[in-house]
C-alpha cells in the first residue's frame, strides 16, 4: 500500500520518533509499505515520521527497487562511529523539488535492528553514509533544512512559501 508523504511543516516531522519495542506482523507491514511508498516516488530512502508514525524506523534502498539485496530496514537505528566529511547535494521526499549540498561526516558505522528485533552492525561510505545520516536524523526530528547554512535555509524557506502560496508545495 502507498502511504501519504507529508511535507515540511508537518509538525511530526520535527519530533523524535518513539524506540520500536514490538517486532509483530504489523512492523513488518509498515516496513513493506514503506518500500513500496519510496519506490512510487523514486526515493531511496524514507522515514517512519515522513509517513506520519512517529517511530524509529527507516528503509533505504540506493537502488530504488532494481536490486533486492540493496533493501535495507533499519529500526531503532543509531551512529555509533563517523569518520571524514562530504558535501554533496541531498533531497528529501518531504521537500520536493528542493536540492542543497549538506555537510555530512564521509563514512560512519550504525547500529541496528532488522524487523525481526536483531541487532547488526554497518558500514556506510559516500551516498550510504549519508542515507543513514539523513535519515536518522528524520528519527531525531531533524529535517536537511537545518543542515543548511542559515543563508540557504532562508532562501529555500522563501522558496517553500513561495509553492504554499501558489498551492504547489
Ligand atoms: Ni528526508
């Protein structure tokens, strides 16, 4: 089933996601509701709070759907090492159409939990480390606007009232 992207401002998306503590038929529901809302909208990654559960579950596919070993869930993710910096241009489902280049660390290592409750450890270079950043930081309320530099945040906030106005956003 496709589920509804919401968009900034949708106050769930600026609030921490509550930790996963039933691994049921219903997580494993949403985890494949969310692979098929990212692919609908040719995304590779999507958070729990993009589709309005305030959870710690996210879903990243850099292939977008062409390679099923590529599916990755990762529930009550955390960064438990970060190495380097990149700055590469990201997107974000719950901004279309708006694209900045974001500081990120260039590698990190995560924590956590498949949508059977196992925990495993991964590494992420390039776009994989900053899938995972990006997204937990959806987990933490955290949106790629406040990554930006005050001057892009205020362009591209005035860009968004700009669509709101128009009824395009
Ligand atoms: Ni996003």
């Amino acid at each position: 089933m496709i589920l509804k992207i919401v968009k900034y401002p949708e106050p769930v998306l600026q609030q921490p996601g509550e930790p996963v503590t039933e691994f049921n038929d219903d997580l494993r529901k949403l985890v494949a509701d969310m692979f098929e809302t990212t692919y609908a909208s040719q995304g590779i990654g999507l958070a729990a709070p993009q589709v309005s559960v305030s959870k710690r579950i996210t879903v990243i596919d850099l292939s977008g759907g062409k390679e099923a070993e590529q599916r990755l869930v990762l529930i009550n993710p955390e960064i438990i090492s970060t190495e380097g910096k990149q700055y590469e241009e990201e997107g974000c489902l719950s901004f279309p159409e708006i694209r900045e280049k974001i500081v990120r660390a260039a590698k990190v290592r995560i924590r956590a939990q498949d949508e059977n409750g196992k925990w495993f450890e991964m590494d992420g270079e390039e776009l994989l480390a900053r899938a995972f950043q990006h997204e937990i930081d959806h987990l933490d309320g955290i949106v790629f606007l406040f990554r930006m530099s005050p001057l892009k945040r205020s362009l591209n906030l005035r860009k968004i009232r700009k669509m709101q106005n128009d009824g395009t956003w």
